[in-house]
C-alpha cells in the first residue's frame, strides 16, 4: 500500500493491487481507522466513504483537489508498464 501523502493526520494511499482490470486512477483515506475513497477524473469525487462526517469529507476533497496532480503522478509511476 503506497503512501502518497500524510496531511493532517489523514494517510493518502493506494492498493498495490487494484483489481483486474484496474480501476481507475483513485486515493483512499485513512485515519483512526476509517477510510474513504475518491476518483480523481473526471472531477473529484467520493467514490465510497465508510465513517466520516459531511464536514471531513469536504475536507479530504478539497484536500484531493489541491494534490490531485501529486497523486496521478505518484500512481502512474507506480503502476508503470
């Protein structure tokens, strides 16, 4: 599970193993052992949340937003053929 990012207590990652076909590029969310996922394309969206309120969700997309770029990067290089 690479980390791309810690920020505010809230670790930005992705499954080394994203299914096959693989999804999308996306980030999961973790802190205190809740976690979400977002989409980054074509905008930035929640694809599945699974605990955390309305006001930290808006946190965390804006969050996404501000590193989607960072994060296509980290998964491209990653995910590399």
């Amino acid at each position: 599970m690479p980390t791309v990012f810690v920020e505010s207590g809230f670790r930005f990652f992705f499954y080394a193993n994203e299914g096959t076909p693989r999804e999308p590029a996306h980030i999961h969310v973790e802190k205190a052992g809740i976690e979400a996922k977002f989409w980054l394309r074509p905008d930035v969206r929640v694809a599945y949340n699974d605990g955390y309120d309305a006001r930290t969700l808006r946190e965390l997309l804006e969050i996404v937003e501000i590193h989607r770029t960072r994060i296509e990067r980290a998964w491209n290089d990653f995910f590399r053929s």
